[in-house]
C-alpha cells in the first residue's frame, strides 16, 4: 500500500511521467520478471519433478479459458456495445498476474509460492496472447490476428525466460552461483517498480476522471467472486491442495491484467474504457486484499 501510495504521489507531483512509467514497465517485464523467474523457477523444479509439478498448469488454464464464454453470456446479458466487447472479455477473463499478482503472492504466501505463479501466468499469458488479444482487436478491426504477430508477442522476456528454465530443469543444468545471485537481486525489484508503476497509473486514471461505464459490474463480479470459485472448484476436482491452491485461488481474484488497456490502445480498440475497467479493479483489489489475506490460510 506505501509503495502504491508513493507511485501516486510521484504521478500527483508530476515526478513520474509517461516515459518514467514506460521505463518502470520495460523494467519490471524485461529485467526484473525474468530475474524473479529463473531464481525460483530453477530453485524449486527439478528434472524428477518436473513433468508432474507442470501437469499443475491444467486446472489454471481450464479456469482461464472457462471466463470466455462465461464474460461472452455476460457481455450479451448486460448489452456491452460491440466495439468493447473483446475489451470487455479481456477484463474479465484475465488477471493482472505481472505487475500484482507476483508481488501479492509473495506477501501473502512467501517465495515458496512463486514457482506455481509462475504455472499460472504461463497459462493467463498463452491465453491472453491466443485468443485475448485478437478478440480485443476486432474491437476496432475486424481483421484476423497473423499467425507471425502472435507468435511475436508471445516471445516476451518472461516468457523466454520460464521457457528456457524449463529447457534448463530437463537439460539437468544448473546455473553458476554468481548468475543465480544476479537474477535473486534483479527478481527483487519486481514488487517495489510494479507497486510504483500501479500508483502511478491509478493517479492519471483518477485524474482524468472515474465514471460507471456499462458491464464493469459484471467484470468486478467475475473478476473478485466467480473466477476465484471456479478455480478453487477445479483446484478441489484435480486434488491439488496446499499452498498450490492457495495460490493459484489468490491470482485468480487479482484486477483486470494491465495489457488489456495497453492492447486497447495499440489496436485502436476503447482504450480509455479498458484503462477505466483495469483502474476501477485495481482500487477494489485494495479492498479485498485484507480479505483474501484471511480467506487464503483457509484454502488448504
């Protein structure tokens, strides 16, 4: 919260601009994420474990893909306009697991959780990049997404990264000492520049003023009470329990992922509706969080 708190203090006093927050975004995604991935993605998988801790990824992605047709029947049942409604799905659907679901998963339920975040994102991030957002473009164009442009955005630094690790775990190599050292001290920027970068981002949203936009209900719905209970549901369906669960049911309920605004506004989609959604979820997150920390000792 302090973190938030000076993030929108630096916005409110104009000492963070858009190019500060490009560069504390181009931060965290390409320098601090895959830091934070290698350090406990490699400390924690082993080449025996491996293929059944991975199998763990299936309830988190069968979670993900069940909020498309469930934010589809939504989006038609609240009259969502059509040239918002891949945003809107892309609110509901996905959760902001960079920027505060890694750093609330390691307040709540410490480093040890952080490999199973890591199963989660890889699904939200597959499905997001597959399905999310296409559909968001055809808010503004009803072109088909390349093959080559998906495969693009798909090769972000964390992505290569968890994908190398994983390579790394069954190849049996283990990194150098000093370079696990390194990755530990640059994976510990990830919770104080994402917290920064939230604050900020929330300080020009509020500047430029909150409004009640048709289907942010039924986002904040999915997003805080109906994506949590299915995951926790499949979580139970599979066996998985334990800190597994705990944290998988955790990021689950996180806000709107903060790439649904930025693919809005680099399609040519609603932006500024998506920043809103992603904004308005962000701020009930802080309501929440003292609620999911006593809920999450519950789920074992």
């Amino acid at each position: 919260m302090i973190l938030i708190g000076i993030g929108y203090f630096f916005a409110w006093k104009n000492w963070l601009r858009e190019e500060g927050n490009n560069l504390l975004s181009a931060l965290v995604v390409k320098v601090a994420m895959p830091g934070t991935i290698l350090t406990y993605v490699l400390g924690a998988f082993t080449r025996e474990n491996f293929l059944s801790q991975f199998a763990l990824i299936i309830p988190a992605a069968i979670s993900i893909a069940l909020g498309i047709p469930i934010g589809y029947l939504l989006l038609k049942i609240t009259r969502v306009p059509d040239n918002r409604r891949g945003t809107f799905t892309g609110l509901t659907v996905f959760s902001n697991v960079v920027f505060i679901g890694f750093p609330v998963t390691r307040a709540l339920l410490g480093e040890s959780a952080i490999p199973y975040a890591t199963l989660f994102y890889l699904a939200n991030t597959l499905i997001f990049w597959t399905f999310g957002a296409p559909y968001i473009r055809k808010d503004a164009d009803k072109s088909r997404m390349s093959f080559a442009t998906t495969i693009k955005n798909l090769l972000s630094a964390p992505l290569v990264t968890l994908a190398a690790s994983f390579a790394m775990i069954l190849a049996g190599i283990r990194l150098p000492s000093p370079v696990m050292t390194a990755a530990q001290n640059l994976g510990g920027m990830v919770t104080p520049l994402s917290m920064i970068f939230i604050g900020s981002m929330l300080r020009r949203v509020i500047a430029g003023g909150i409004r009640w936009e048709r289907g942010f209900a039924a986002a904040i719905f999915i997003r805080f009470a109906l994506s949590p209970l299915v995951m926790l549901a499949l979580c139970m369906f599979f066996g998985i329990g334990g800190i597994t669960r705990q944290s998988f049911f955790l990021l689950a309920g996180m806000s709107s992922m903060t790439q649904v605004a930025i693919i809005a506004h680099e399609y040519g989609a609603d932006g500024e509706y998506a920043s809103l959604g992603v904004a308005i979820t962000t701020i009930l997150l802080m309501v929440m969080l003292p609620l999911y920390a006593l809920i999450i000792p519950k789920i074992i």
